[in-house]
C-alpha cells in the first residue's frame, strides 16, 4: 500500500517491519528453552518492548511452545500496583473466553477482586483490596503458581523491573527472589532501562538477585543492517531515498532506534517518491518546531548551572572526562568538584547518560532530539 508507513515509532508490528535483532532472539530463544531467566537492559527507547513482542512471535515460528505475558510497571509504585499490573496483564493476553483466561480468572476470583473494563478501550482493571501486607504476598505467590502450572512453559516479561527498588514496602526484592527461585515453569525476562541500577540489582553480590540470570545488553542496530533496512522499506512501498540521505539519518541519531524510526517516519511522510537529504532536513527541522517548547520548558526545571552544562554535554555530544581542565574552561563549568555535582544532578533526572565501556566512561544527552536542538541554537 502507497500510503502506508512502514516505520514504526512505537510497539511492534511485524517482522517484516523490525530491523535485524537476530542475535538477541536467538539467545533469547536459547535462555528460554534452557530454563535460565534474562536481564535485558538498554537506554530507554532503544527498542526492548519490540524486541520481546518480535521475540513472542519468534517463539510461535519455531513452533515452541511458550505461553507469553509482557507487563509493563513503570507506573507502579507499591507492590499492590505490581499485582494489578501483571494481573490485567495476563487478562489482556489471555482473555476470559480462553481456556488460559478462564483457569485465571478462577484463580483471581479467589482474591476477592473488583475487576471491570474499560469503556473506551475494552482492556481489563483489576483491584484488590488487602488486609495486611501478608495478603499481598499471598496474592503474588497464587498469580505466580497459577503460571507455573500451565501445561506449558510461560516466558513472563517484566518491564522497567528496577522500578520494585522505589515500593515503599521493605524486602521487596528478597520477597520476589525469593518466589522467583520457587518457580521452574517460568523463564522471567527483566527488563530494565536505566543500565547502572537494573544491573547493580543483579551482579551485586549484596542484592538477592545476585547472578541468577543471564545478561543481555540491547546496543546500536548495525549500520550496515539498519541502512539496507531503510532503503528496502521504502522500495516496498513505492517509494525511494538517496544513500546519501540514509547515511545522515543514521549518523544524526546515532543510530539511536526510536530517534532512526521516528525520522524515517516523518521523511516517509513528506517525501513524494524519492526521499533526498533535504527532506531529511526538512523532517529534522520541524522535529525542532514541535518540540522546542518542551525543550524551554527543561530550562525552567534546571538551575542555570545545570542548564549550562547540559549545553556543554551536548555540544561534546560524548563527554569523557567532565572534570578535565579544558573542558572547564571552554564551558565556563567552574571547578571539578561543581562540575561533578552538576553532572550527578542531570544523571539524576534522566537528562545525562552515564555508560561504562572497557577503557573509559561516557557521558551523553538521553534525548537525541534534543542533543541535536542545543547543537543548532547553541
């Protein structure tokens, strides 16, 4: 179809629309036959909600059978939160009219819920309302052997799990070990997007987590593979783009994949029947127009010292030694000491990266669109 735009900014829609991944999902594939459980980690918005939705499918065309939930609990904040979550979760993808579904629900029923649906959507809203806190637990443990006796084995997806570390509720990470290490049905998959926690909770030897799964880290498409990718989209859908074109793309964002889809996205959109480098940059600019006013809006909630910084970071775009006295002066930073601050602050709210390699460690802006505005304004 013409019209169709074959980049997807968000979620998953088919293999024929996900870029490579292979290596991932083959061991993903092989943890998941070999009982052992997964961390996957990566920057947000490199693509691990895809990638377990293409790895869900993957399953099915190896003929494995794997029964498959993703619960996503980002929004969570207690443990009450979790249990709902993965409760409407399950309902979600295993609706009532199914054999799944309908073992579920009589299991769920015996927690005494209150369980509607939503009007506008249709999707499932679970609440339970608890005693104690031992209630809480008891819950868990139920929903957790109701999947551990299936027929079949169940790869459960937690997204965001670093988000357990802020529950008020204490021992929360012992207590979910703990029902982890009980269940052998279950291969668990945690995700996590901020790479310094979700990995300190289980390579720490002070952590219940410790060593229990095996690691996989979710890194830069290749090149080679992410360029092929865009041009044969286009070509399917009857349209072209110039390599010179593709190659900007892939450098201005770093082959970054939600930034990489979402250009290819709106260049797809605007360019007629073959894409050149100035509709890229046509793309990028109004990228810059529709989000200036959220870009301002960060200097609002940044003290002019850290507002100066972030400038700084980005016009480095990769920072390797922010207390070097070169950098100082050419920044106007001050002293190390301050510029440590400033950076432990913007770590602190998402803005700035902090990623460790073999020889040195980097510091980079979260946001690609916004990395690449401050490099234009100033």
């Amino acid at each position: 179809m013409e019209d169709f735009n074959p980049f997807v900014t968000k979620g998953y829609a088919s293999k024929e629309l996900f870029c490579d991944r292979k290596k991932e999902l083959k061991n993903l594939l092989d943890n998941a036959k070999n009982g052992l459980d997964t961390t996957l980690f990566a920057d947000r918005k490199m693509g691990k909600t895809g990638l377990i939705y293409r790895f869900f499918d993957y399953l099915g065309e190896k003929n494995s059978e794997f029964a498959n939930v993703y619960v996503d609990i980002f929004s969570s904040r207690c443990l009450d939160d979790f249990v709902r979550l993965l409760s409407e979760a399950i309902l979600r993808k295993y609706p009532e009219k199914t054999s799944f579904g309908k073992a579920f629900m009589k299991i769920l029923k015996s927690f005494r819920p209150l369980i509607s649906y939503d009007a506008v959507t249709g999707e499932p809203q679970v609440m339970i309302s608890y005693q104690n806190e031992a209630e809480k637990h008891y819950t868990l443990k139920g929903i957790l052997d109701f999947l551990e006796t299936r027929n079949v084995p169940v790869v459960l997806a937690i997204d965001e799990f670093q988000q357990i570390t802020e529950y008020p509720e204490t021992n929360i990470e012992a207590l979910l070990r703990t029902y982890v290490q009980q269940v052998k049905n279950i291969r668990f998959i945690f995700c996590g997007s901020k790479t310094s926690l979700i990995t300190e909770m289980f390579s720490s030897i002070k952590r219940p987590f410790f060593n229990s799964t095996s690691f996989l880290h979710l890194d830069k498409i290749d090149e080679k593979m992410y360029f092929d990718f865009i041009k044969d989209n286009f070509e399917k859908h009857k349209k072209k783009i110039d390599d010179e074109a593709i190659q900007f793309i892939l450098e201005w964002t770093l082959r970054h994949t939600f930034y990489t889809q979402f250009i290819c996205n709106q260049t797809f959109n605007i360019s007629k029947r073959t894409a050149t480098i100035v509709e890229v940059k046509q793309a990028c600019k109004s990228i810059f127009q529709q989000n200036e006013a959220v870009f301002l809006q960060y200097r609002r909630l940044l003290t002019p010292a850290q507002w100066n910084f972030l400038i700084a970071t980005a016009k480095e775009e990769i920072l390797v030694k922010p207390t070097a006295k070169d950098f100082l002066m050419k920044h106007n930073i001050g002293t190390p000491a301050h510029a440590k601050r400033l950076l432990n602050a913007l770590i602190d709210k998402d803005l700035i990266v902090e990623k460790i390699t073999r020889t040195e460690t980097n510091y980079y802006l979260y946001d690609v669109f916004l990395l690449r505005w401050m490099q234009s304004v100033y």
